[in-house]
C-alpha cells in the first residue's frame, strides 16, 4: 500500500473497537473543510476517503478532495482524480502475462543500470489459478481427477513461471489451482470490506477496494468493497504504486423494491437488471444499488448482481455495508474483529445502510419491482438479449434460425455410432459453471433438487449433451455432498470436472468428434445453456452458433430436455419410468425447499476448515519445481514464456511524439466488437497463424491447449489477434474469422501475414470499427496484440471503458468519431489510406485530431476525431510508449 499522505484537512483520528485502537481518515472531520456529504453515493464516499488518505499536494491536492463533494451539486464532473486501491486481484490467464511483463521490466531495469528488486508488488497482490483448467472429460466420477491431471500436465511451464513470482516478488499470493474461481475466493475469504495497514506503529483502517485483471472483479461489489475490471498492464502499474487515473463518475442509483416471487432465481432477477441497465446506457459509470428490496436479497443474491456489472456496462454495481454484510463475513469464516470493525467503521464513516441511512443523490435514477421480474433467459450472443423462458422457443426459431439463413425444416441427420440424430436447436453443452452463480447456494441447491426430482422419475440428461458442474469454490461440494445432491446431480451427467471457470471462459473443451462433424457438415444451429456471464459469438464453442446464459436449475432442464426447440414451460422435459409426461413444474422446487435444504447443509465449519490452508494446493502442485532468483531465466525453447519485445532497445528518454502518415486499414469491422473477438482466449485452429507457429516447434494439435493459456507467448499470442473465428472483417467478404485483404496487391490473406508484410514495408496501420469497441473481458492481449501487429491507431464510434484505457496502456491511439462521421458514411471499404495529424509534440486530453482519408480514386475526405486520451496521466503513458515503459523509466530515475 502506498503511504499516506500529508493530511492538510486534518481529518486523521482514532476509533477503538472492542479495545482496540485504529487511525482513519475522518469524512466527518472533513465537512467542516468541504461540506456536508452524508448524501454523497456510498462509492463516491470511499473514493473521498481514499484521497483524504493520500493526499500529497502532488497526485492528490486539496481541490480534488473539494471537487469531489462539489459532486453533490450537479451530480457529475470532468475533474482528474488519482485513485490507489489497496488491492489487486488477478487470474491466471491475465496473471501470467502481467507477471511475464514484470520479468521483463527486471530484465529493462538491470540493462539501464538499475536495481530489478524495484519491480516488486507495492500492493498486496492476490492470484487464483482458475481459467486453466478445460472440460475435456465429463459425465463420470473420474472427471475430475482426469481434468486436473491434464491441466498440470498442459500449463507445467506456466505454473512453474507462477511459482517463480510467488518465490521472487513481494506480496505475491498464487492460489494453486483446484481451490476456485478468483472471485469467489476473494468473496468468501480474501475480502475484508475494512482494510488495514500497519504504518509507522500505527494500525490505519479504511474501506476494502481492489482491481482485478478480470472483468468480473466487479463481483466483489455485493460485500461493499469498491472494486472493477483494469487490463492487466493498468493492474501492474497499481502493484507498482501508481494511482488509477479516472474522471470523477456519474453515479446511477438503481432501487430495488418488492420481493422476488415463487421459483424465480437471483439468475432471473441479474438477467433482468442487465437488460435495464444496458438500455439506459451505463458505460463508464458507477452504478449503486438502493431501497428496500437489498433487504430481500443474500449477500450472494448481491454478488450473483455485481458480477454482471461488465454485462451491463458499468465500471461496478455497489452495494453498501449493512447488517448482511456482517452476517456474511460471520458465516463465512471472517473473525470477531474484521466483523467489530467493519460494523463500527461503516456506522463511523456514513457508509452503512438501514432504514434510517438518508437516500443518496444520484445522477440518474432507475427503479424495478423485483416482483415483476419473470422466468428468463439471455442469447443468444449478448448477456443484455433476455428473452422470457416462455418465449425461448418461439424466439430461437424466429429469429435465430431466421437470422443465421436457415429454416426450421425438422430435418434430423444421424450420427455415426450413435443411435441418435441431431437437428436445429439441440442443446450440445449444459454447463453449470461460472463465478455469477456459483457463488450463490440458493440456485446450487436449486439445481441439485431439480436433479434428484428428475432422477428419482428416471429422466436422464439426453446424450448429445455435454455436462458438466464446475464449482466456484470447494465449499460448494461440501454443502451438495452435504444435502444428498451431489449423486442426482452425478447421475444426470453433472459430475464434477474441476474447480474453475470452464465453459463460461471458453474452456468447454471438444465436443464428441461425431457430433462435431454432423452440426458442421449440415451446417446445424445448435445451442449451449450455460450459468455463466458471457455468451459471445465463438467464445464457448466453435461447433454450437447459439449460446444462452440461465440459472443452474434451467441448466439441469435444459439438458434433459436436449433442445431450444421445446417450450419448456408447457411441453414435457421427457417421461418417467411409467411413460407419463414430466414438465418443468413437476421438477421445480419451493422457495421453503431450497431454503430447508439450505440451513441443514451449509456451515460456517466448511468455510473455516477449506480456506484453512488455501495456499497450499494438491501435491501436485506442491511437486512443481521453483526456480529462484531475482530476474527470471527465460527458456528460449517454451512455447508458453517467452520474453515480450516491448522494452527492447529502450533508453532513459522518451522519443517525441509522432503523426501517423499514410496509414493502411488492417481491419474494417461492426458494432459491439468483443475482446474475444480482438484476442480469442479459446481453441487454436491448427490451420491458424498460431496453430502453425505451434506446429513448428513440434507442438501436436492435442497439445495446442488454449489462447488463454499461451498468454505469456507473445509470438502465439500476436498471431491470435483478430483470429476469432467468428469474426468478419468487411474488408475480406465473404470470409469469417481472421481474415483481410492486403492493399494494394488485393490478396486475402490471414490478418497476422499481412501484418507482417506491412510492417517490412515500413506501413503504420488502423482499425476502424463501430459501437461499443472492446466490450467484454479485462482483456490486456486484445491491446497488447494490436500494438504488435503494427496498429497504431483504432478509429470507432464508442469504446468500452477498459479496452480504450488498455490501448493507451500500450501506446495505440483511442480516436473516436465525431459530427456524425461513421464507417458507413464515409464509404471506407479498406482500400484507403489514413494521415492522422495533430498527435505530434504537445498532447492534450480529449483533443481534437485531424484525420485525412486518400481514396483510391485520387479523392480525398478530411474530417475530425475525438482522441479518447482522457486524462492527463494517460497522456504521459502515451508519449512514454505505454504505461509500463512509464513506470519503469520513472523508477529507473
């Protein structure tokens, strides 16, 4: 943690709690200086603290600490403030490239003379191995066991690399794999929601924040710590001590009131509230949750809420400390003290709600009878896309179908060995995965009781369908185990297969090789059902064109039903032993059931005895060999670490700026273009730049494992930049996947190749695209491979928030269109050149930039952009190369 500052406000003082005596950083104290902010958003108010703690008369000075209660006045500001959070947490797929980028900067460091012990965690780090392991076996009790045998096998040279950071950096915490999903680990155990440090003899408390390097840090929202998605380069200049630069946000105020009805799940209730929210429009703003329905919702209703925050939009989905709140940290392990002093800070401080806590103002305000919210599900590419669970049918055939070009025609083709046919709309994988439910029992046991309902009738889970259960934590195994689910569960094909994000990051590993090749070769539309938060176009399977998120106990549904073409609400699942129809409402349990089975399986014993000794892991990973040293010793041969190229050649000073001269586009893209689009974290084609490169160093396709997994290789990684292979680049028609057209010679040929026969001609690069660039994942590699292949600028409508902080991190410049001006009307279709004027010498935050497009034609068009460099700190990692390259020369000086 950074030192505190100077304090010119005065506002230090001491609360003492059952004896004990803490110094904090009184709001109260300071009103007297500001003005009254006891109707300030519960965030803003930690966001106050945070500079009333730091201030310095540098970073944070007195008129930021002013501006931010000014807030109150027009609910919204265009004032800088740097922020430093207490935390970083991390996953393994973002967490292995920032640690490689860390080496590197050691490397940097020692080749400018300096001290590489300088490159160390100023912040407490924590990282959870959760994105690695697939689901390559399913259906059996040895699942499990087989999985973790191949995730060890596979990710060897990535968990050795781990252990290397665990052994050589400071406050570097790796939880080993096996253990859980990192945000669910940081809810039930690693989060305090109150803070503290010891500094100069003194114990100083203050709120609980993080950022994480994956979008869904936002989970930890529903245990009222402050925390949100960065890219892993703005997560390693935090460890690094450097503040978060932001723009004071809008604050939305969502009320939630009422009470959610008979056999509607927290699942149904989040799917609803991102559908709001995403209409509203909430991208880069705080969003607060209020009124009397938080008091109908679990701390893990919450959470199931603030997971989704990336779905909607928001930098976080913030729930405020309330009796729940103690409650939760009591039931899940948390001491006597942690609970005494969040209890007494909060009151303290004006961040605790009751009844009695005076209403926030808000910028805007929205509000939902949670009452009024209706089975659901969302699909079939876009979290926001929720569509009534009675009207699933009708909707995948009407629009789906219709979209895709297809018809709906019954026709059913056989598939080799097997006694079955596939068509239209079956379900090919059921996946009860993901931190957004299985952080929340109640739906767990929901889906555990729909199984034993069905098995103890003899319904089974059909058998084109892909199964699996992948808990978020060890506790939930416990309590299925528990509660006598876990064998009903096992005998619908949900056996466990591992610990860990799975299907919902893309690791739903291979379907059946038969069933692969019947949906390819008739060119079948067939669906995945999955409990988890990202349903994007090719990101949980590249056979299954439609993907719907839904709650664990429609998962389990779905898989007996076999099919988005039956309306499960009406039309039976399937037939008992004796032949009678069995429907949904058959299988469906009661609130009182849930709730019962609850209170006799979950413990606060489970929570202590598993998190006990988290960081130990099985043995084997115990037996990973650990490599010491302060620099780390690269192996030339790995096909998993390889040194980055970023700092090669890098001096003390910085080059000046430069304009962006004859430019060509190497991408022409749509709307709501994902960071799995731009940097896909699943299969390698073996066709694939980076299937061939891997080819070449004697890597078999059985062994190709995962993008996500290669994120510490550079060369895979930059040749998987725009390979999603459900991408379309509309300079390449025709095509999907990664694919353009190089001008001039007007040869299509893969991005990555034309690339590099640009960048050996000494040609800079653009891409242009649409609305909403960059939605999805904290994904650094979707800017880190743009900076690679040459990009040096990206030109769009709108960007999503982490994505054009990411690019900047890596000195590509974020222009957006202005006046108008879109792809569309301005006729570009990829033959044209780019001359971007304005960047050089003297930068300044959102400025204006010239743009000169030459057409083929000889003609020309000059218009304006916005550059979307938005504050004065990123305008410094920009002319530095990138935010690294920032913090390294800094601390080499």
């Amino acid at each position: 943690m950074a030192p505190v500052g100077q304090d010119t406000l005065k506002t230090r003082r001491t609360l003492s709690v059952d004896g004990k005596s803490y110094d904090f950083y009184s709001l109260k104290a300071a009103e007297s200086q500001i003005g009254d902010v006891s109707r300030l958003p519960y965030t803003l108010k930690v966001l106050l603290e945070n500079l009333l703690r730091h201030e310095d008369g540098v970073t944070v000075k007195t008129e930021d600490i002013k501006a931010l209660a000014d807030w109150q006045k027009t609910q919204r500001s265009d004032h800088e403030i740097q922020y430093r959070p207490a935390r970083v947490l991390m996953q393994d797929f973002t967490g292995v490239p920032a640690v490689v980028d860390l080496a590197a900067m050691r490397d940097a460091m020692s080749a400018m003379g300096g001290n590489p012990t300088l490159i160390n965690p100023l912040a407490q780090c924590d990282l959870v191995i959760d994105h690695s392991v697939m689901v390559d076996k399913f259906g059996t009790a040895q699942s499990f066991k087989q999985n973790v045998d191949l995730e060890m096998e596979r990710n060897a040279e990535r968990y050795e690399f781990l252990k290397w950071g665990q052994s050589s950096l400071d406050d570097f915490n790796a939880v080993p794999p096996g253990t859980g999903i990192c945000h669910q680990v940081n809810l039930e155990y690693i989060a305090k929601t109150v803070w503290t440090s010891e500094i100069d003899g003194k114990t100083i408390a203050f709120p609980d924040t993080c950022v994480g390097t994956d979008s869904h840090t936002t989970m930890i929202n529903g245990l009222a710590v402050l925390g949100w998605g960065v890219g892993g380069i703005e997560a390693e200049a935090a460890m690094l001590g450097q503040p978060v630069s932001m723009l004071i946000p809008e604050v939305v105020g969502f009320k939630l009131t009422g009470k959610l009805k008979e056999g509607i799940t927290a699942t149904d209730l989040v799917l609803r509230v991102v559908e709001m929210l995403r209409q509203l429009g909430v991208v880069g703003k705080f969003v607060e949750f209020y009124g009397n329905g938080l008091d109908e919702l679990t701390i893990a209703d919450q959470a199931t809420i603030a997971n989704m925050g990336p779905e909607y939009g928001a930098t976080c989905g913030f729930f405020p400390v309330s009796q729940q709140t103690l409650d939760y940290l009591t039931f899940t392990g948390r001491d006597t003290e942690t609970v005494a002093l969040v209890k007494a800070y909060a009151q303290e401080q004006g961040m605790w709600r009751d009844a009695n806590s005076p209403e926030p103002v808000y910028t805007k305000t929205l509000e939902l009878d949670i009452s009024t919210v209706k089975p659901s599900l969302a699909g079939p590419s876009r979290p926001q896309d929720r569509v009534d669970l009675d009207n699933a049918k009708n909707t995948f055939i009407n629009e789906v179908l219709a979209k895709a070009g297809k018809k709906d025609d019954l026709a059913e083709y056989s598939v080799e060995g097997e006694k079955f046919t596939l068509t239209h709309g079956d379900v090919g994988i059921a996946a009860i995965t993901s931190c957004t439910n299985t952080s929340n029992p109640g739906v767990l046991i929901a889906a555990g009781l729909v199984a034993k309902k069905a098995n103890e009738l003899g319904l089974k889970s059909q058998p084109w369908v892909k199964t699996s259960l992948a808990p978020g934590s060890q506790v939930v195994t416990d309590y299925l185990d528990k509660a006598g689910l876990t064998e009903h569960l096992n005998a619908l094909g949900f056996n466990l297969v591992g610990y860990g994000c799975t299907t919902c990051i893309g690791n739903s590993g291979p379907l059946a090789t038969p069933i692969s090749k019947t949906i390819n070769d008739n060119g079948l539309v067939c669906a995945s059902v999955l409990s988890g938060n990202r349903n994007f176009e090719g990101r949980v399977s590249p056979d299954l064109k439609a993907s719907y998120l839904a709650s664990p106990p429609l998962v389990v549904a779905y898989a007996i039903a076999g099919s988005m073409k039956i309306d499960i609400t009406t039309e039976p699942l399937g037939q008992d032993k004796n032949g009678n129809d069995v429907f949904l409402k058959d299988l469906w349990p009661s609130n009182q059931e849930i709730h019962e089975a609850m209170t006799a399986s979950l413990t606060r014993d489970m929570f202590i005895e598993r998190y006990a000794n988290v960081f130990d892991g099985t043995p084997e990973w115990q037996a990973v060999p650990v490599s010491e040293g302060e620099t780390y010793k690269w192996n030339d041969k790995s096909t998993y670490i390889q040194h980055p190229p970023y700092f090669k050649g890098m001096g003390p000073e910085i080059a000046p700026t430069t304009d962006v001269i004859g430019a060509r586009p190497l991408a022409l893209l749509g709307d709501s273009i994902t960071t799995d689009h731009i940097s896909p974290a699943g299969s390698i084609k073996a066709d694939s730049p980076a299937g061939e490169y891997l080819q070449s160093k004697g890597v078999t396709k059985a062994d190709f494992n995962s993008y996500g997994s290669r994120r510490g290789n550079h060369e895979v990684m930059m040749r998987g930049t725009f390979a999603n292979v459900r991408l379309r680049n509309l300079m390449a028609p025709g095509t999907e996947g990664g694919w353009t057209t190089h001008q001039p010679s007007g040869e299509v040929m893969s991005i990555y190749h034309a690339s590099m026969k640009y960048q050996e001609a000494g040609i800079p690069l653009v891409v242009v695209g649409g609305k909403e660039y960059g939605t999805g994942s904290s994904r650094d590699w979707a800017a880190k491979g743009t900076n690679l292949l040459g990009v040096k600028a990206v030109l769009v409508e709108s960007f999503e928030r982490i994505h054009r902080s990411n690019l900047v991190g890596m000195g590509v410049l974020p222009l957006q269109f202005k006046d108008g001006d879109t792809r569309e009307s301005l006729s570009l279709v990829g033959t044209e050149t780019f001359d971007i004027t304005g960047v050089a010498g003297n930068i300044k935050p959102l400025q204006d930039v010239s743009v000169t497009i030459h057409h083929a034609d000889g003609t020309k068009k000059d218009i304006t952009v916005l550059c979307r460099i938005d504050t004065e700190n990123e305008v410094e990692y920009y002319k530095n190369g990138g935010i690294l390259h920032y913090v390294l020369r800094r601390l080499a000086a």
